[in-house]
C-alpha cells in the first residue's frame, strides 16, 4: 500500500518507522528541517509531491492545531479514492469534515504519547478506533495496532470524546493544580519526586494539545467533580472526622482497586 504520513513529528516519525518496511511509505511536512532524520521513505515538502505518489491512505498526524486546516488544504491533491485517516486524540470536528468532504476514512486513537510510552514496547498501552469509519481502513489499523501488542477498543466519535474527556481531563486538571501550588523543595520526598516528573511530562506537551483538552465540551462536567471532591475532603480535614475520613479513604481505594486479580 501507498501511504503518505502528514506531519514529521514525533507520532508522524513514529508510524513512517513503523511502516515504511512493508509499505511504500512517504511523509509531508513543510518543514525540511523536519524530514532530515527519516529513513526507508520518501520525503515530500510540497503538495504537488503528493499528488504524483497517489496515496491511496493518508495519515494525518500534525498537531491538533492543524488537523483540519491540512486536509483543507491537501484534499484537492489526493486521489478520489484515498482513505483519509487522523490519530487525533480529541475528535471535535472530525466527523462533520469526514460527513462533508464524502470520502472514504478512518479515525483512531493511539493512547501512548511521546512524553511517557516507551515507543518499543507498547503491550500495555490502549489505542481506539472509530467506529463509524471505512472497513478496509479499520481493519488495517487493527491489525497494525494488534502487530504492537495494543489494547483496542471501538467507540463512536461521541463515546470516543467522553472517553477522552474523562481519562485525560481528570489527570491534566490534578496535575495543574499540584504544579500550581507547589514550590521548590529542598529534601523532597519520593512521592512529590514522582508528582515532579508527571507535572513536568504534562506540563513538556504541546499547549494546543492541552488546550483541546480542556476545552473539549465534556471536559468541564469531568473537572467539576474535582472540585467536588476537593469541597469534601476539605471538609473532612477542617473538621478532622476520623471516621470521614475512613470512608473515604476506604471509597477511593476500592475505586483504585486492580479488578484484573480478581
């Protein structure tokens, strides 16, 4: 298969590695400096490129920021026939472009970024797939995804979104609220070492990421139960309620519990 890969970044040079061994492989990015580095593919820098190499998938894998705007912009250089497809990790859009634009496409989710996932080894990562796309361009990534030992689930854009909100927003959100109130230690300790190095890793992502994020239209009704749970416990330890304070403690352990064991 001929698949052009949109974007040289960290997850476009990830997939071109990944496939450009069995696939006649080719990235875009209008930034040579970008392309310097990649290997067993081609290399293209304008558009005119791509409408030569004839992809028949397409992976867009800029930022968040640009996802729309590069498919505006590329579409009238792909083949009728092509599959479009996005990795994007928030969906807001996505589908009234695919239902606008008539094409063939497929939308996933690689839930392993850059920052943390060890790019080698991925058994215990997750990845989704959308639903409501191309067969021939699900099944490709299925495979692709089981080839990396990934966990994979199917949700429409909606159930992708709320899923996304839910497991992104809540560990964003507590993760700011931990850098906006610390400050520099002397003699830390092993678990403010460790809030340390995730605050750092969230904080390293692209601001467009985190902002999408955010603002995704589920995000807000998710971080509301922070601030529900933070007035709670406040209240336990202004009181200091023992017993309060055992239930509770007792209610988010349950809600940790590793349920794979049992």
């Amino acid at each position: 298969m001929k698949i052009l890969i949109l974007g040289a970044g960290k997850m476009g040079s990830f997939f071109a590695d990944l496939l450009s061994f069995d696939h006649r492989t080719a990235v875009y990015d209008n930034d040579p400096q970008r392309l310097r580095f990649l290997y067993n593919c081609e290399r293209f820098t304008t558009p005119d490129e791509i409408r030569l190499f004839q992809p028949e998938l397409v992976i867009n894998a800029v930022s968040l920021k640009h996802t729309l705007g590069v498919f505006h912009q590329l579409l009238p250089y792909l083949p009728a026939d092509c599959i479009l497809s996005d990795i994007a990790s928030v969906k807001t859009g996505l589908k009234a472009f695919y239902d606008s634009c008539g094409r063939r496409f497929v939308s996933t989710h690689p839930m392993f970024g850059p920052t943390f996932a060890n790019l080698g080894a991925l058994a215990d990562e997750n990845a989704i797939i959308i639903s409501e796309g191309d067969r021939e361009g699900r099944s490709f990534f299925r495979d692709l995804y089981r080839r990396l030992d990934l966990h994979i689930s199917e949700f429409t854009f909606d159930e992708h979104d709320e899923t996304v909100a839910y497991s992104l927003s809540i560990p964003f959100v507590s993760t700011f609220v931990f850098a906006a109130v610390m400050k520099p230690q002397e003699a830390p300790g092993t678990t403010f070492k460790r809030h340390m190095r995730i605050a750092k890793g969230v904080l390293g992502e692209d601001d467009c990421l985190l902002r999408e994020i955010l603002f995704n239209p589920r995000s807000g009704a998710q971080v509301s139960r922070i601030r529900d749970e933070l007035k709670s416990l406040l209240q336990i330890i202004d009181e200091r309620d023992e017993a309060a304070l055992d239930r509770y403690l007792a209610r988010i352990r349950n809600n940790i519990r590793d349920r794979s064991t049992q």
